[in-house]
C-alpha cells in the first residue's frame, strides 16, 4: 500500500494544502510550529476519521478545526493492490455532521469497495492499534498490546492465558512440593515435620523402662499408707461417740452460765435506764397524745411555709398596698371600665371606617387643582372619545389613500416608460426588414441567377415588405392602447389626490375640536388621543367618587365623635390614679387598654395576697401552740436536742419498751437459774468436751495428712500411668510415621519430575508464539549495534514490554538509558509492524520522534530507517536538519 497525493483544504493551521508523496522515504523538513503533527494526523484521520471523546479536555477533532470556518478536511489518493483510490474526507462539530466519500482513482466513480470504516478494513486494526504500529507520534516510540492486535496476531491474549496456565500449574506443583519438602522455622512441610515426629518418638521411648520401675515402687508406698489411714479412722468414730454424750452435758451447763451473764448485763442496763425515766414512765396513751400532735405540727408547719412561699416580695406587697390604698376597687367597676373602653374602640372604628384615607385626601386635592377650570360631562366625554375613534380610523383611511395615490403615480410613470421600450421594439423591427431588404439586392446584384437565389431573393424581400407592414400596424395599435392607458391612469391619479386632501381636511377639524377640549386639564400627551380621553374619563370618575365619600364622612361622624369625647373623659378620669402609678400618662390616650389589664392583675394578686395573709397568721397562731406541747413532753428525758421532735419521741418510745422487755426477761432468768441450780452440781470435775476435741484435732490431721499424701501419691502414680500409656501409643505412631516418610519421599519425587516436563512444555510454547517477535527484535537491534547491550538478552512479553537479561535476572527496559529505552522501543514496534502487515505493508509515519536523541543515536536510528525504506514507503516528519535523513 502506497500514498499518492493528498490535499488539505482546511485541518489545524494548514489550509488550501497539496502534497505529492513518493516511494520510499518522504522526508518533510519544516520548523516548529508549520503543522507537522497536524499533516501526520490528518493522514491518519482519513483512514480512520476524528477520535470520539466525551472527555472534558479539548477533544482532537475541536483541536484541528479551522479558526476562519473554512472546509474541515481534505482529501488522500493511495494506491493498494494496483489499484487507486481517492478517499474523500470532510469533518463537522460533531460526528453526525462529517461525510466519506471514495473514488476509483482511475475512472472518477465512486467505489464501494470501502466503507467510512476504511482504517480497520484495510489495515485489519482499530485506531489504537494503528497508532500502536505504523503510526509514530512525537516523543511516544513504546508500543503495547491491544485487543485489534491480539486479535491481529492470531489472539495472542488466549496465548497468554495458555502461559498463565503454564506458570500456575508449575507454581501450584511447587507450592505442593513445598507443602512436603519446605525446611523453614515458621511453616515446615510435610515431610520436615514427620522426620521431626520421628525424632521426638525416639527420644520419648527411652523413658520407658525409668517409668514402669517407679510405678512398682508408688504402689507400694500407697498401700502402707491406706492401711494406716483406716485404723485412724475406726479410732476418731469411738472419740466422737465420746464427745458426743460429753457435748449434751456440757450443753446444759453452758446454758446455765450464759443465763447468769445475761441477769447481770440486764442488772447494769436497768440502772442506766432508771436513769433515762427518771421522771416516769410514759403510758401508751401519753405517747399517743405526743405523736398525734408532732404529726398535726409537722403538717401544719409545712402549710404555713407554703403559705408564706406564695406571699409576693416585700417591696411588691408594698406596691400593691400603695396601689390599693383608700381605693375601693372591685371587679365590677373594672368590668365597667373594660365595657366603656370598648365603646370608645367600637366609635373609633366606626369614625376611621368612615374616615377618609391619607391616600383618597391627597388625590382628592389633585383631582380638585385638575379640574379646576372644567369638569367635563359625560356626553363631553363621549364625544370627544368619539372623534379621537375617528381621527384612528382617519389616519387609517389616509395611510390608505396615501398609497392609492402613490400608486397611481407609479402606474403612470411606468406607462410613460413602457412608450418609450415600444418604440425601441419598432425600430428593431424596421432595421430587420431593412436587413433582409439589403439581403434581397446582395443576392440580386451580386450572385449568378438560379432557382435557389431567385428564392432565397424573394423570400428577402417579401419578409421585409411583411415586416415593415406587420411593424406600422403594431405600432400605430401600441400607440393607441398607450394613450388610453395614459388617461386613464391620469384620471385615476387625480382622483386620488383629491380624495386625499379631502380626508386631510376632515382630520384637521377634527384634531382641532379634540385639542379644544384638552386644553381645559393638565393632561399629559401620549402617542395615543384615545388614552388621553380616557385617563380624563377615568380622573373624573374617581373625582366624583372620592367628592361622594368626602360629603358622607362629614354627614355620619358628627354624632359619633360627642358620644366618644364623653367617654374618653369619663375613662380617663376613672383610672388617672392607677395611670400615675403605673407611670402612665392618660392624657396622651391609647394607654387604657394597658393600664386595664394591669389593674386587673394586680387586684387579682391583691386580692390573693390578703386572704393568704390572714390564713398565715391564724395558722401561725395553731404552730405554735403544738409546738409548746410536743416540746413540754420531750423536755422532760435527756434524749439528743439535735434531733428533731419526731426522732426523739421515737426514742422515748423505743427505750420505754425496751426498759418493760429487761424487767420481764430478768425475772424471767433468775427463776430458770434457780431451779438449774436445784438439779446439777456445776462444780464435777470430769474431762471436758474440749479436752476431747483436741485429741480429735490430733487425730483428723493425722488423716488429714495421710488423705494429701495418698491423693499426691495416688496423682503420681496415675500420672505415671499416663505417661507410660502415652509412650506405647508414641510406638505404635512411630511406625505410622515410618509409614509416611516413605509415601512423602515418592510424592516429592512426582512433584520434581512433573516440574520437570512442565517447563519443557512451557519453553517449547514460548518459541512457538513470541518466535518472530522477539527474532524481529534482536534483529533490529543486531542493525542498530548498540554498544554494551547484547541483543540475546533482549525480550518481549506478551504485552511488548521490553524485558533485559543481566547477571542472571531480568529487569524492565526502565533500568536502561532514556537513549538506548527509545532504541529499543522502536526496535520493539518495527518488530511488530512486521509481524502484523506480512501481506500488504503500510506506509510508515513517523512525526518527529528521535528529538531526544544525541547525534550517535539519531544517525544510529537513521540509518535504520533508511533501509527499512528500501521495501516500504515512509513518511517522516522532523523540524531540524540534524534529523534529517540523507536520502530525503
């Protein structure tokens, strides 16, 4: 595939644009700034139109659209499979606005062979791919894989997906060798772990004979101390049948004492108590007496303090007794008061109902200073709305007639201009028969007599005797029709202007009979007579209206206004005591209605605060008469003053019962002592039960001991018993894992040979699908000889990226130089080129992309390109001499 031509008729900055391409290397040498990026995406938007984008960022079809408006595109001829095309492209804002149409080069006809789809049908690859390849942008020389390449190079993804395989399965199998075979600290394998058990089961077994000896000799020793254990045990029975038949002895005797204790406690608690009474024993009914009463006083106390909460302060209880001092106030006279205060409101609304507003007075006095000289009646009115309705329809007619009139003028021009084209008509006439007269006496004077001239002759001169007939005769019926015309147009315009200065006249009058009347009020001129009639009309009516309100305000508010003087004095009067302490001046008004409301609150509170008083001191008065009795009672024993009243009759109380319960137990126990005293002798000298008790004490820690020592030894010897139990399973999983050891050692061997034949696998498939790449590559690379990188330890991955080998491990191009990372990734992509168009190869376009190389490696990359030249037509962009191919 081959570029022949192109034109730009508008794309960036390049505009009305033709260019011719070779075979081989085009090399185009212009400065920054000429369109040199935009040429090389011009090329490529004709194969495969504008980039879509939604992205905000100025999008490249916006990029390239020409500032002045002009045609947005151009159009490429090209030449594949010896045959040529001519694509025509033109862009708009948008992608439904663009066209594509393609020509047969040679015939000029349209060709279907190719749709607006023509990059990916020729070429077998997407935009991205395109740009991936053949299509070197400035400063981006990496390439990389893309669905339309990997669909281009035979799916290589599900060649990738086939190594991913390949190195999951190897990494699967050495993950489960490692679960086997792995010798770390944290996470041993298998077999590690089971060699580990193996030692541990040896070590373990040689305890064995130790443990069976000390077991005979445990059991031993815990025999001899059991039969110990039980003869002490029959000997502690026959002690507690003993202690026994002490304890209910010695049980009555201890009674005895304690009673005696307990007579002389009680002795010592009387004397304090006789004390306490010494001024009697209160009865029941005295101590009822004493709570009922500290009861009432408790809750009247609390009454009276709620009574005194409610009371208000001092200084407003001065207040309202200031208020209410020597006046006789009641809720009647306030209800009165209330009552004349909504008469008065009632009259003052009814007077500012009838009133007249602020508004209506002041356009009430306008309307009087603008009617002033006349107000106009309403047939005035109607009549001169009337005649301003005519002075419209006037300036209609007028308009109108007007253009009747200037019509007629036009007609009659024309017709005199249409004389003047006939009689031009007639004299081309009379020269055509002159003409053919003069033809006549050529062919008579001048040529040899023959049938044909006498013809051609006569035909001459009976034309033009017909013409010069047909011409008079015309003329002179043109002539006449005109003159008619011309009168009649004359008639029709005079006609006109007459009706015209008629209808001026009668508008005259009439404009003149309007402003008559308009010049008796100060209206303001509109464009509009009407609107001015009417804005009178519409003044008059409100003056009549508001002239109507003012008479019937002054008729209905005389009445009203003495009845509503009387009761403002009257009010006023009433509360100018209450005004002044309130700090009210009643003579300003309108402070009724507050000092009303205030001095019915008040005598409320007032009202209030006397009967609390009163309540307060009357039940001051019963406080204090309980108080003096509960008082007189408590006095009376020496209990706690701190306490309250209630506290101490309760220990009045309290004490009293407890002093009649002592009485009663005293004379209770010295009578059961006399008696135990009748029956026992409490001195017998025997062996206490204590005393007994204490052998027993010997004799139970004695088993006490012996019970510790047979659990411990009876503990040691299960525990040995254990332990030898555990060591004969340890033997029989020792040979379990024998067992496993062995079985582990043939599935590591598995493993090892299956790692084996998989990476055989994986190097075999390898050379299969990225062979031509990578030969591509190192072949390129073989040209450029670039010193210090041997092209062997170059590769590719499957998505292109360039891959170097060095002291046994690979690393990305990235470790390289940013010179020798340009190299390579244009090494890279010419491999790929190759390896994508095998068939039909593509021009090649190039936009400026070793700017950042030094002299060595642009005559390195060079020379490259140039015998890529020799089989493939290339277009190279650059904007410096130093880059600029020889050839070119």
């Amino acid at each position: 595939m081959k570029l022949k031509s192109c034109y730009i008729a508008g794309f960036g900055r390049i505009k009305d644009f033709t260019y011719d391409f070779t075979d081989g290397l085009n090399g185009i040498l212009e400065e920054n700034g000429w369109g040199k990026t935009t040429f090389s995406v011009f090329i490529k938007s004709m194969f495969y139109g504008m980039e879509y984008s939604r992205r905000r960022e100025l999008s490249e079809r916006e990029h390239y659209m020409p500032w002045d408006g002009s045609n947005y595109g151009g159009s490429l001829t090209f030449l594949v499979e010896d045959k040529e095309y001519r694509i025509e492209r033109f862009f708009g804002k948008k992608d439904s606005e663009d066209t594509f149409r393609l020509f047969d080069a040679t015939t000029g006809l349209a060709s279907s062979d190719y749709t607006e789809n023509i990059g990916e049908e020729l070429f077998q690859v997407d935009r991205d791919a395109f740009e991936k390849s053949v299509f070197v942008p400035q400063e981006s020389l990496e390439t990389g894989m893309t669905d339309s390449i990997n669909a281009k190079m035979g799916n290589l993804s599900a060649v990738r997906d086939d190594m991913s395989n390949f190195d999951a399965a190897i990494k699967r199998v050495e993950d489960a060798k490692k679960v086997y075979a792995s010798r770390g600290s944290v996470n041993p394998g298998k077999l590690v772990r089971v060699r580990a058990a193996i030692s541990e089961c040896n070590e373990a077994l040689e305890k064995l004979p130790a443990l069976n000896s000390a077991f005979e000799q445990k059991d031993q020793i815990l025999g001899d101390r059991w039969t110990e254990y039980h003869k002490l045990s029959e000997e502690k029975k026959a002690l507690q049948e003993q202690i026994a038949t002490q304890s209910k002895k010695e049980q009555e005797i201890g009674a005895y004492r304690e009673k005696k204790e307990t007579v002389e406690t009680d002795k010592q608690s009387l004397e304090a108590m006789d004390e306490f009474f010494a001024a009697g024993i209160p009865d029941n009914d005295t101590f009822g007496v004493a709570e009922a009463t500290e009861r009432e006083w408790a809750v009247d106390r609390t009454r009276l303090q709620e009574l005194q909460e409610r009371l208000p302060s001092e200084a407003e209880q001065r207040r309202l007794e200031e208020l209410f001092d020597g006046q006789e106030v009641h809720r009647e006279d306030i209800e009165r008061w209330n009552g004349e205060l909504r008469r008065i409101q009632t009259l003052q609304m009814e007077c500012q109902h009838l009133q007249m507003s602020e508004e209506d007075r002041m356009q009430l006095q306008e309307l009087k200073i603008y009617f002033q000289k006349k107000v106009p009646t309403t047939e005035e009115l109607t009549e001169t709305l009337n005649r301003a309705s005519l002075l419209t329809q006037l300036d209609g007619q007028l308009e109108t007639l007007e253009d009747q009139y200037k019509e007629a003028q036009m007609e009659h021009r024309q017709l005199q201009r249409k004389r003047k084209a006939g009689a031009g008509g007639f004299v081309v006439t009379v020269l055509i028969a002159l003409v053919l007269f003069a033809g006549g006496l050529v062919f008579h004077f001048y040529t040899l007599p023959s049938a044909v001239t006498n013809l051609v002759q006569g035909i001459c001169f009976i034309g033009g005797a017909l013409l010069l007939v047909l011409a008079v005769v015309v003329a002179i019926r043109i002539r006449m029709r005109d003159r008619k015309m011309r009168l009649e147009a004359s008639m029709e315009e005079q006609d006109a202007q007459q009706a015209l200065e008629e209808k001026r006249r009668q508008r005259t009058e009439t404009a003149e009979e309007c402003q008559k009347f308009l010049q008796n009020f100060l209206v303001t001129p509109t464009e509009s007579l009407q609107q001015m009639v009417v804005e009178i009309q519409r003044k008059a009516d409100n003056y009549q209206r508001l002239s109507d309100a003012e008479k019937k305000y002054l008729d209905q508010t005389a009445e009203s206004m003495d009845e509503l003087t009387a009761l403002q004095v009257s009010l006023n009067s009433a509360l100018a005591h209450y005004g002044v302490c309130y700090g009210e001046d009643m003579a300003e008004g309108g402070h009724e209605k507050d000092v009303l409301d205030r001095l019915e609150k008040d005598l409320r509170i007032y009202e209030e605060m006397v009967e609390n008083q009163q309540s307060a001191k009357e039940l001051g008065q019963l406080v204090a008469s309980q108080e003096a009795v509960v008082r007189g009672f408590v006095e009376k024993y020496p209990t706690d003053k701190n306490q309250s009243y209630h506290e101490q009759i309760q220990t009045i109380h309290l004490n009293a019962e407890q002093y009649q319960s002592l009485v009663s137990r005293l004379a209770k126990l010295q009578e059961e002592i006399e008696e135990f005293e009748k029956r026992f002798d409490v001195n017998e000298d025997v062996e206490t039960v204590e005393d007994l008790q204490a052998r027993q004490r010997v004799i139970d820690e004695r088993l006490a001991e012996l019970r510790d020592m047979n659990a411990k030894g009876k503990s040691e010897l299960s525990e040995l018993a254990e332990e030898i139990q555990e060591l004969e399973e340890i033997a029989e999983e020792l040979d379990q894992y024998k067992r496993q050891e062995v079985e582990m050692e043939e599935r590591i061997e598995l493993f090892d040979n299956t790692m084996k034949f998989l990476k055989q696998a994986r190097e075999q498939f390898l050379s299969r699908y990225m062979g031509p790449l990578r030969k591509g590559l190192r072949n390129y690379l073989q040209e450029l000889g670039m010193e210090g990188l041997d092209p062997e330890n170059v590769d590719l991955d499957m998505d292109l990226n360039v891959l170097i080998q060095a002291e046994g491990a690979t690393r990305k191009a990235e470790y390289l130089s940013s010179g020798y990372q340009d190299l390579t990734a244009l090494c890279a992509r010419f491999a790929l080129i190759d390896v994508l168009y095998e068939r039909e190869k593509p021009v090649l376009i190039l936009d400026d992309p070793f700017t950042n190389f030094d002299e060595g490696k642009i005559r390195m990359a060079l020379e490259l390109l140039e015998k890529l030249c020799a089989d493939r037509q290339v277009v190279y962009f650059t904007c410096h001499e130093s880059r600029m191919p020889k050839e070119a």
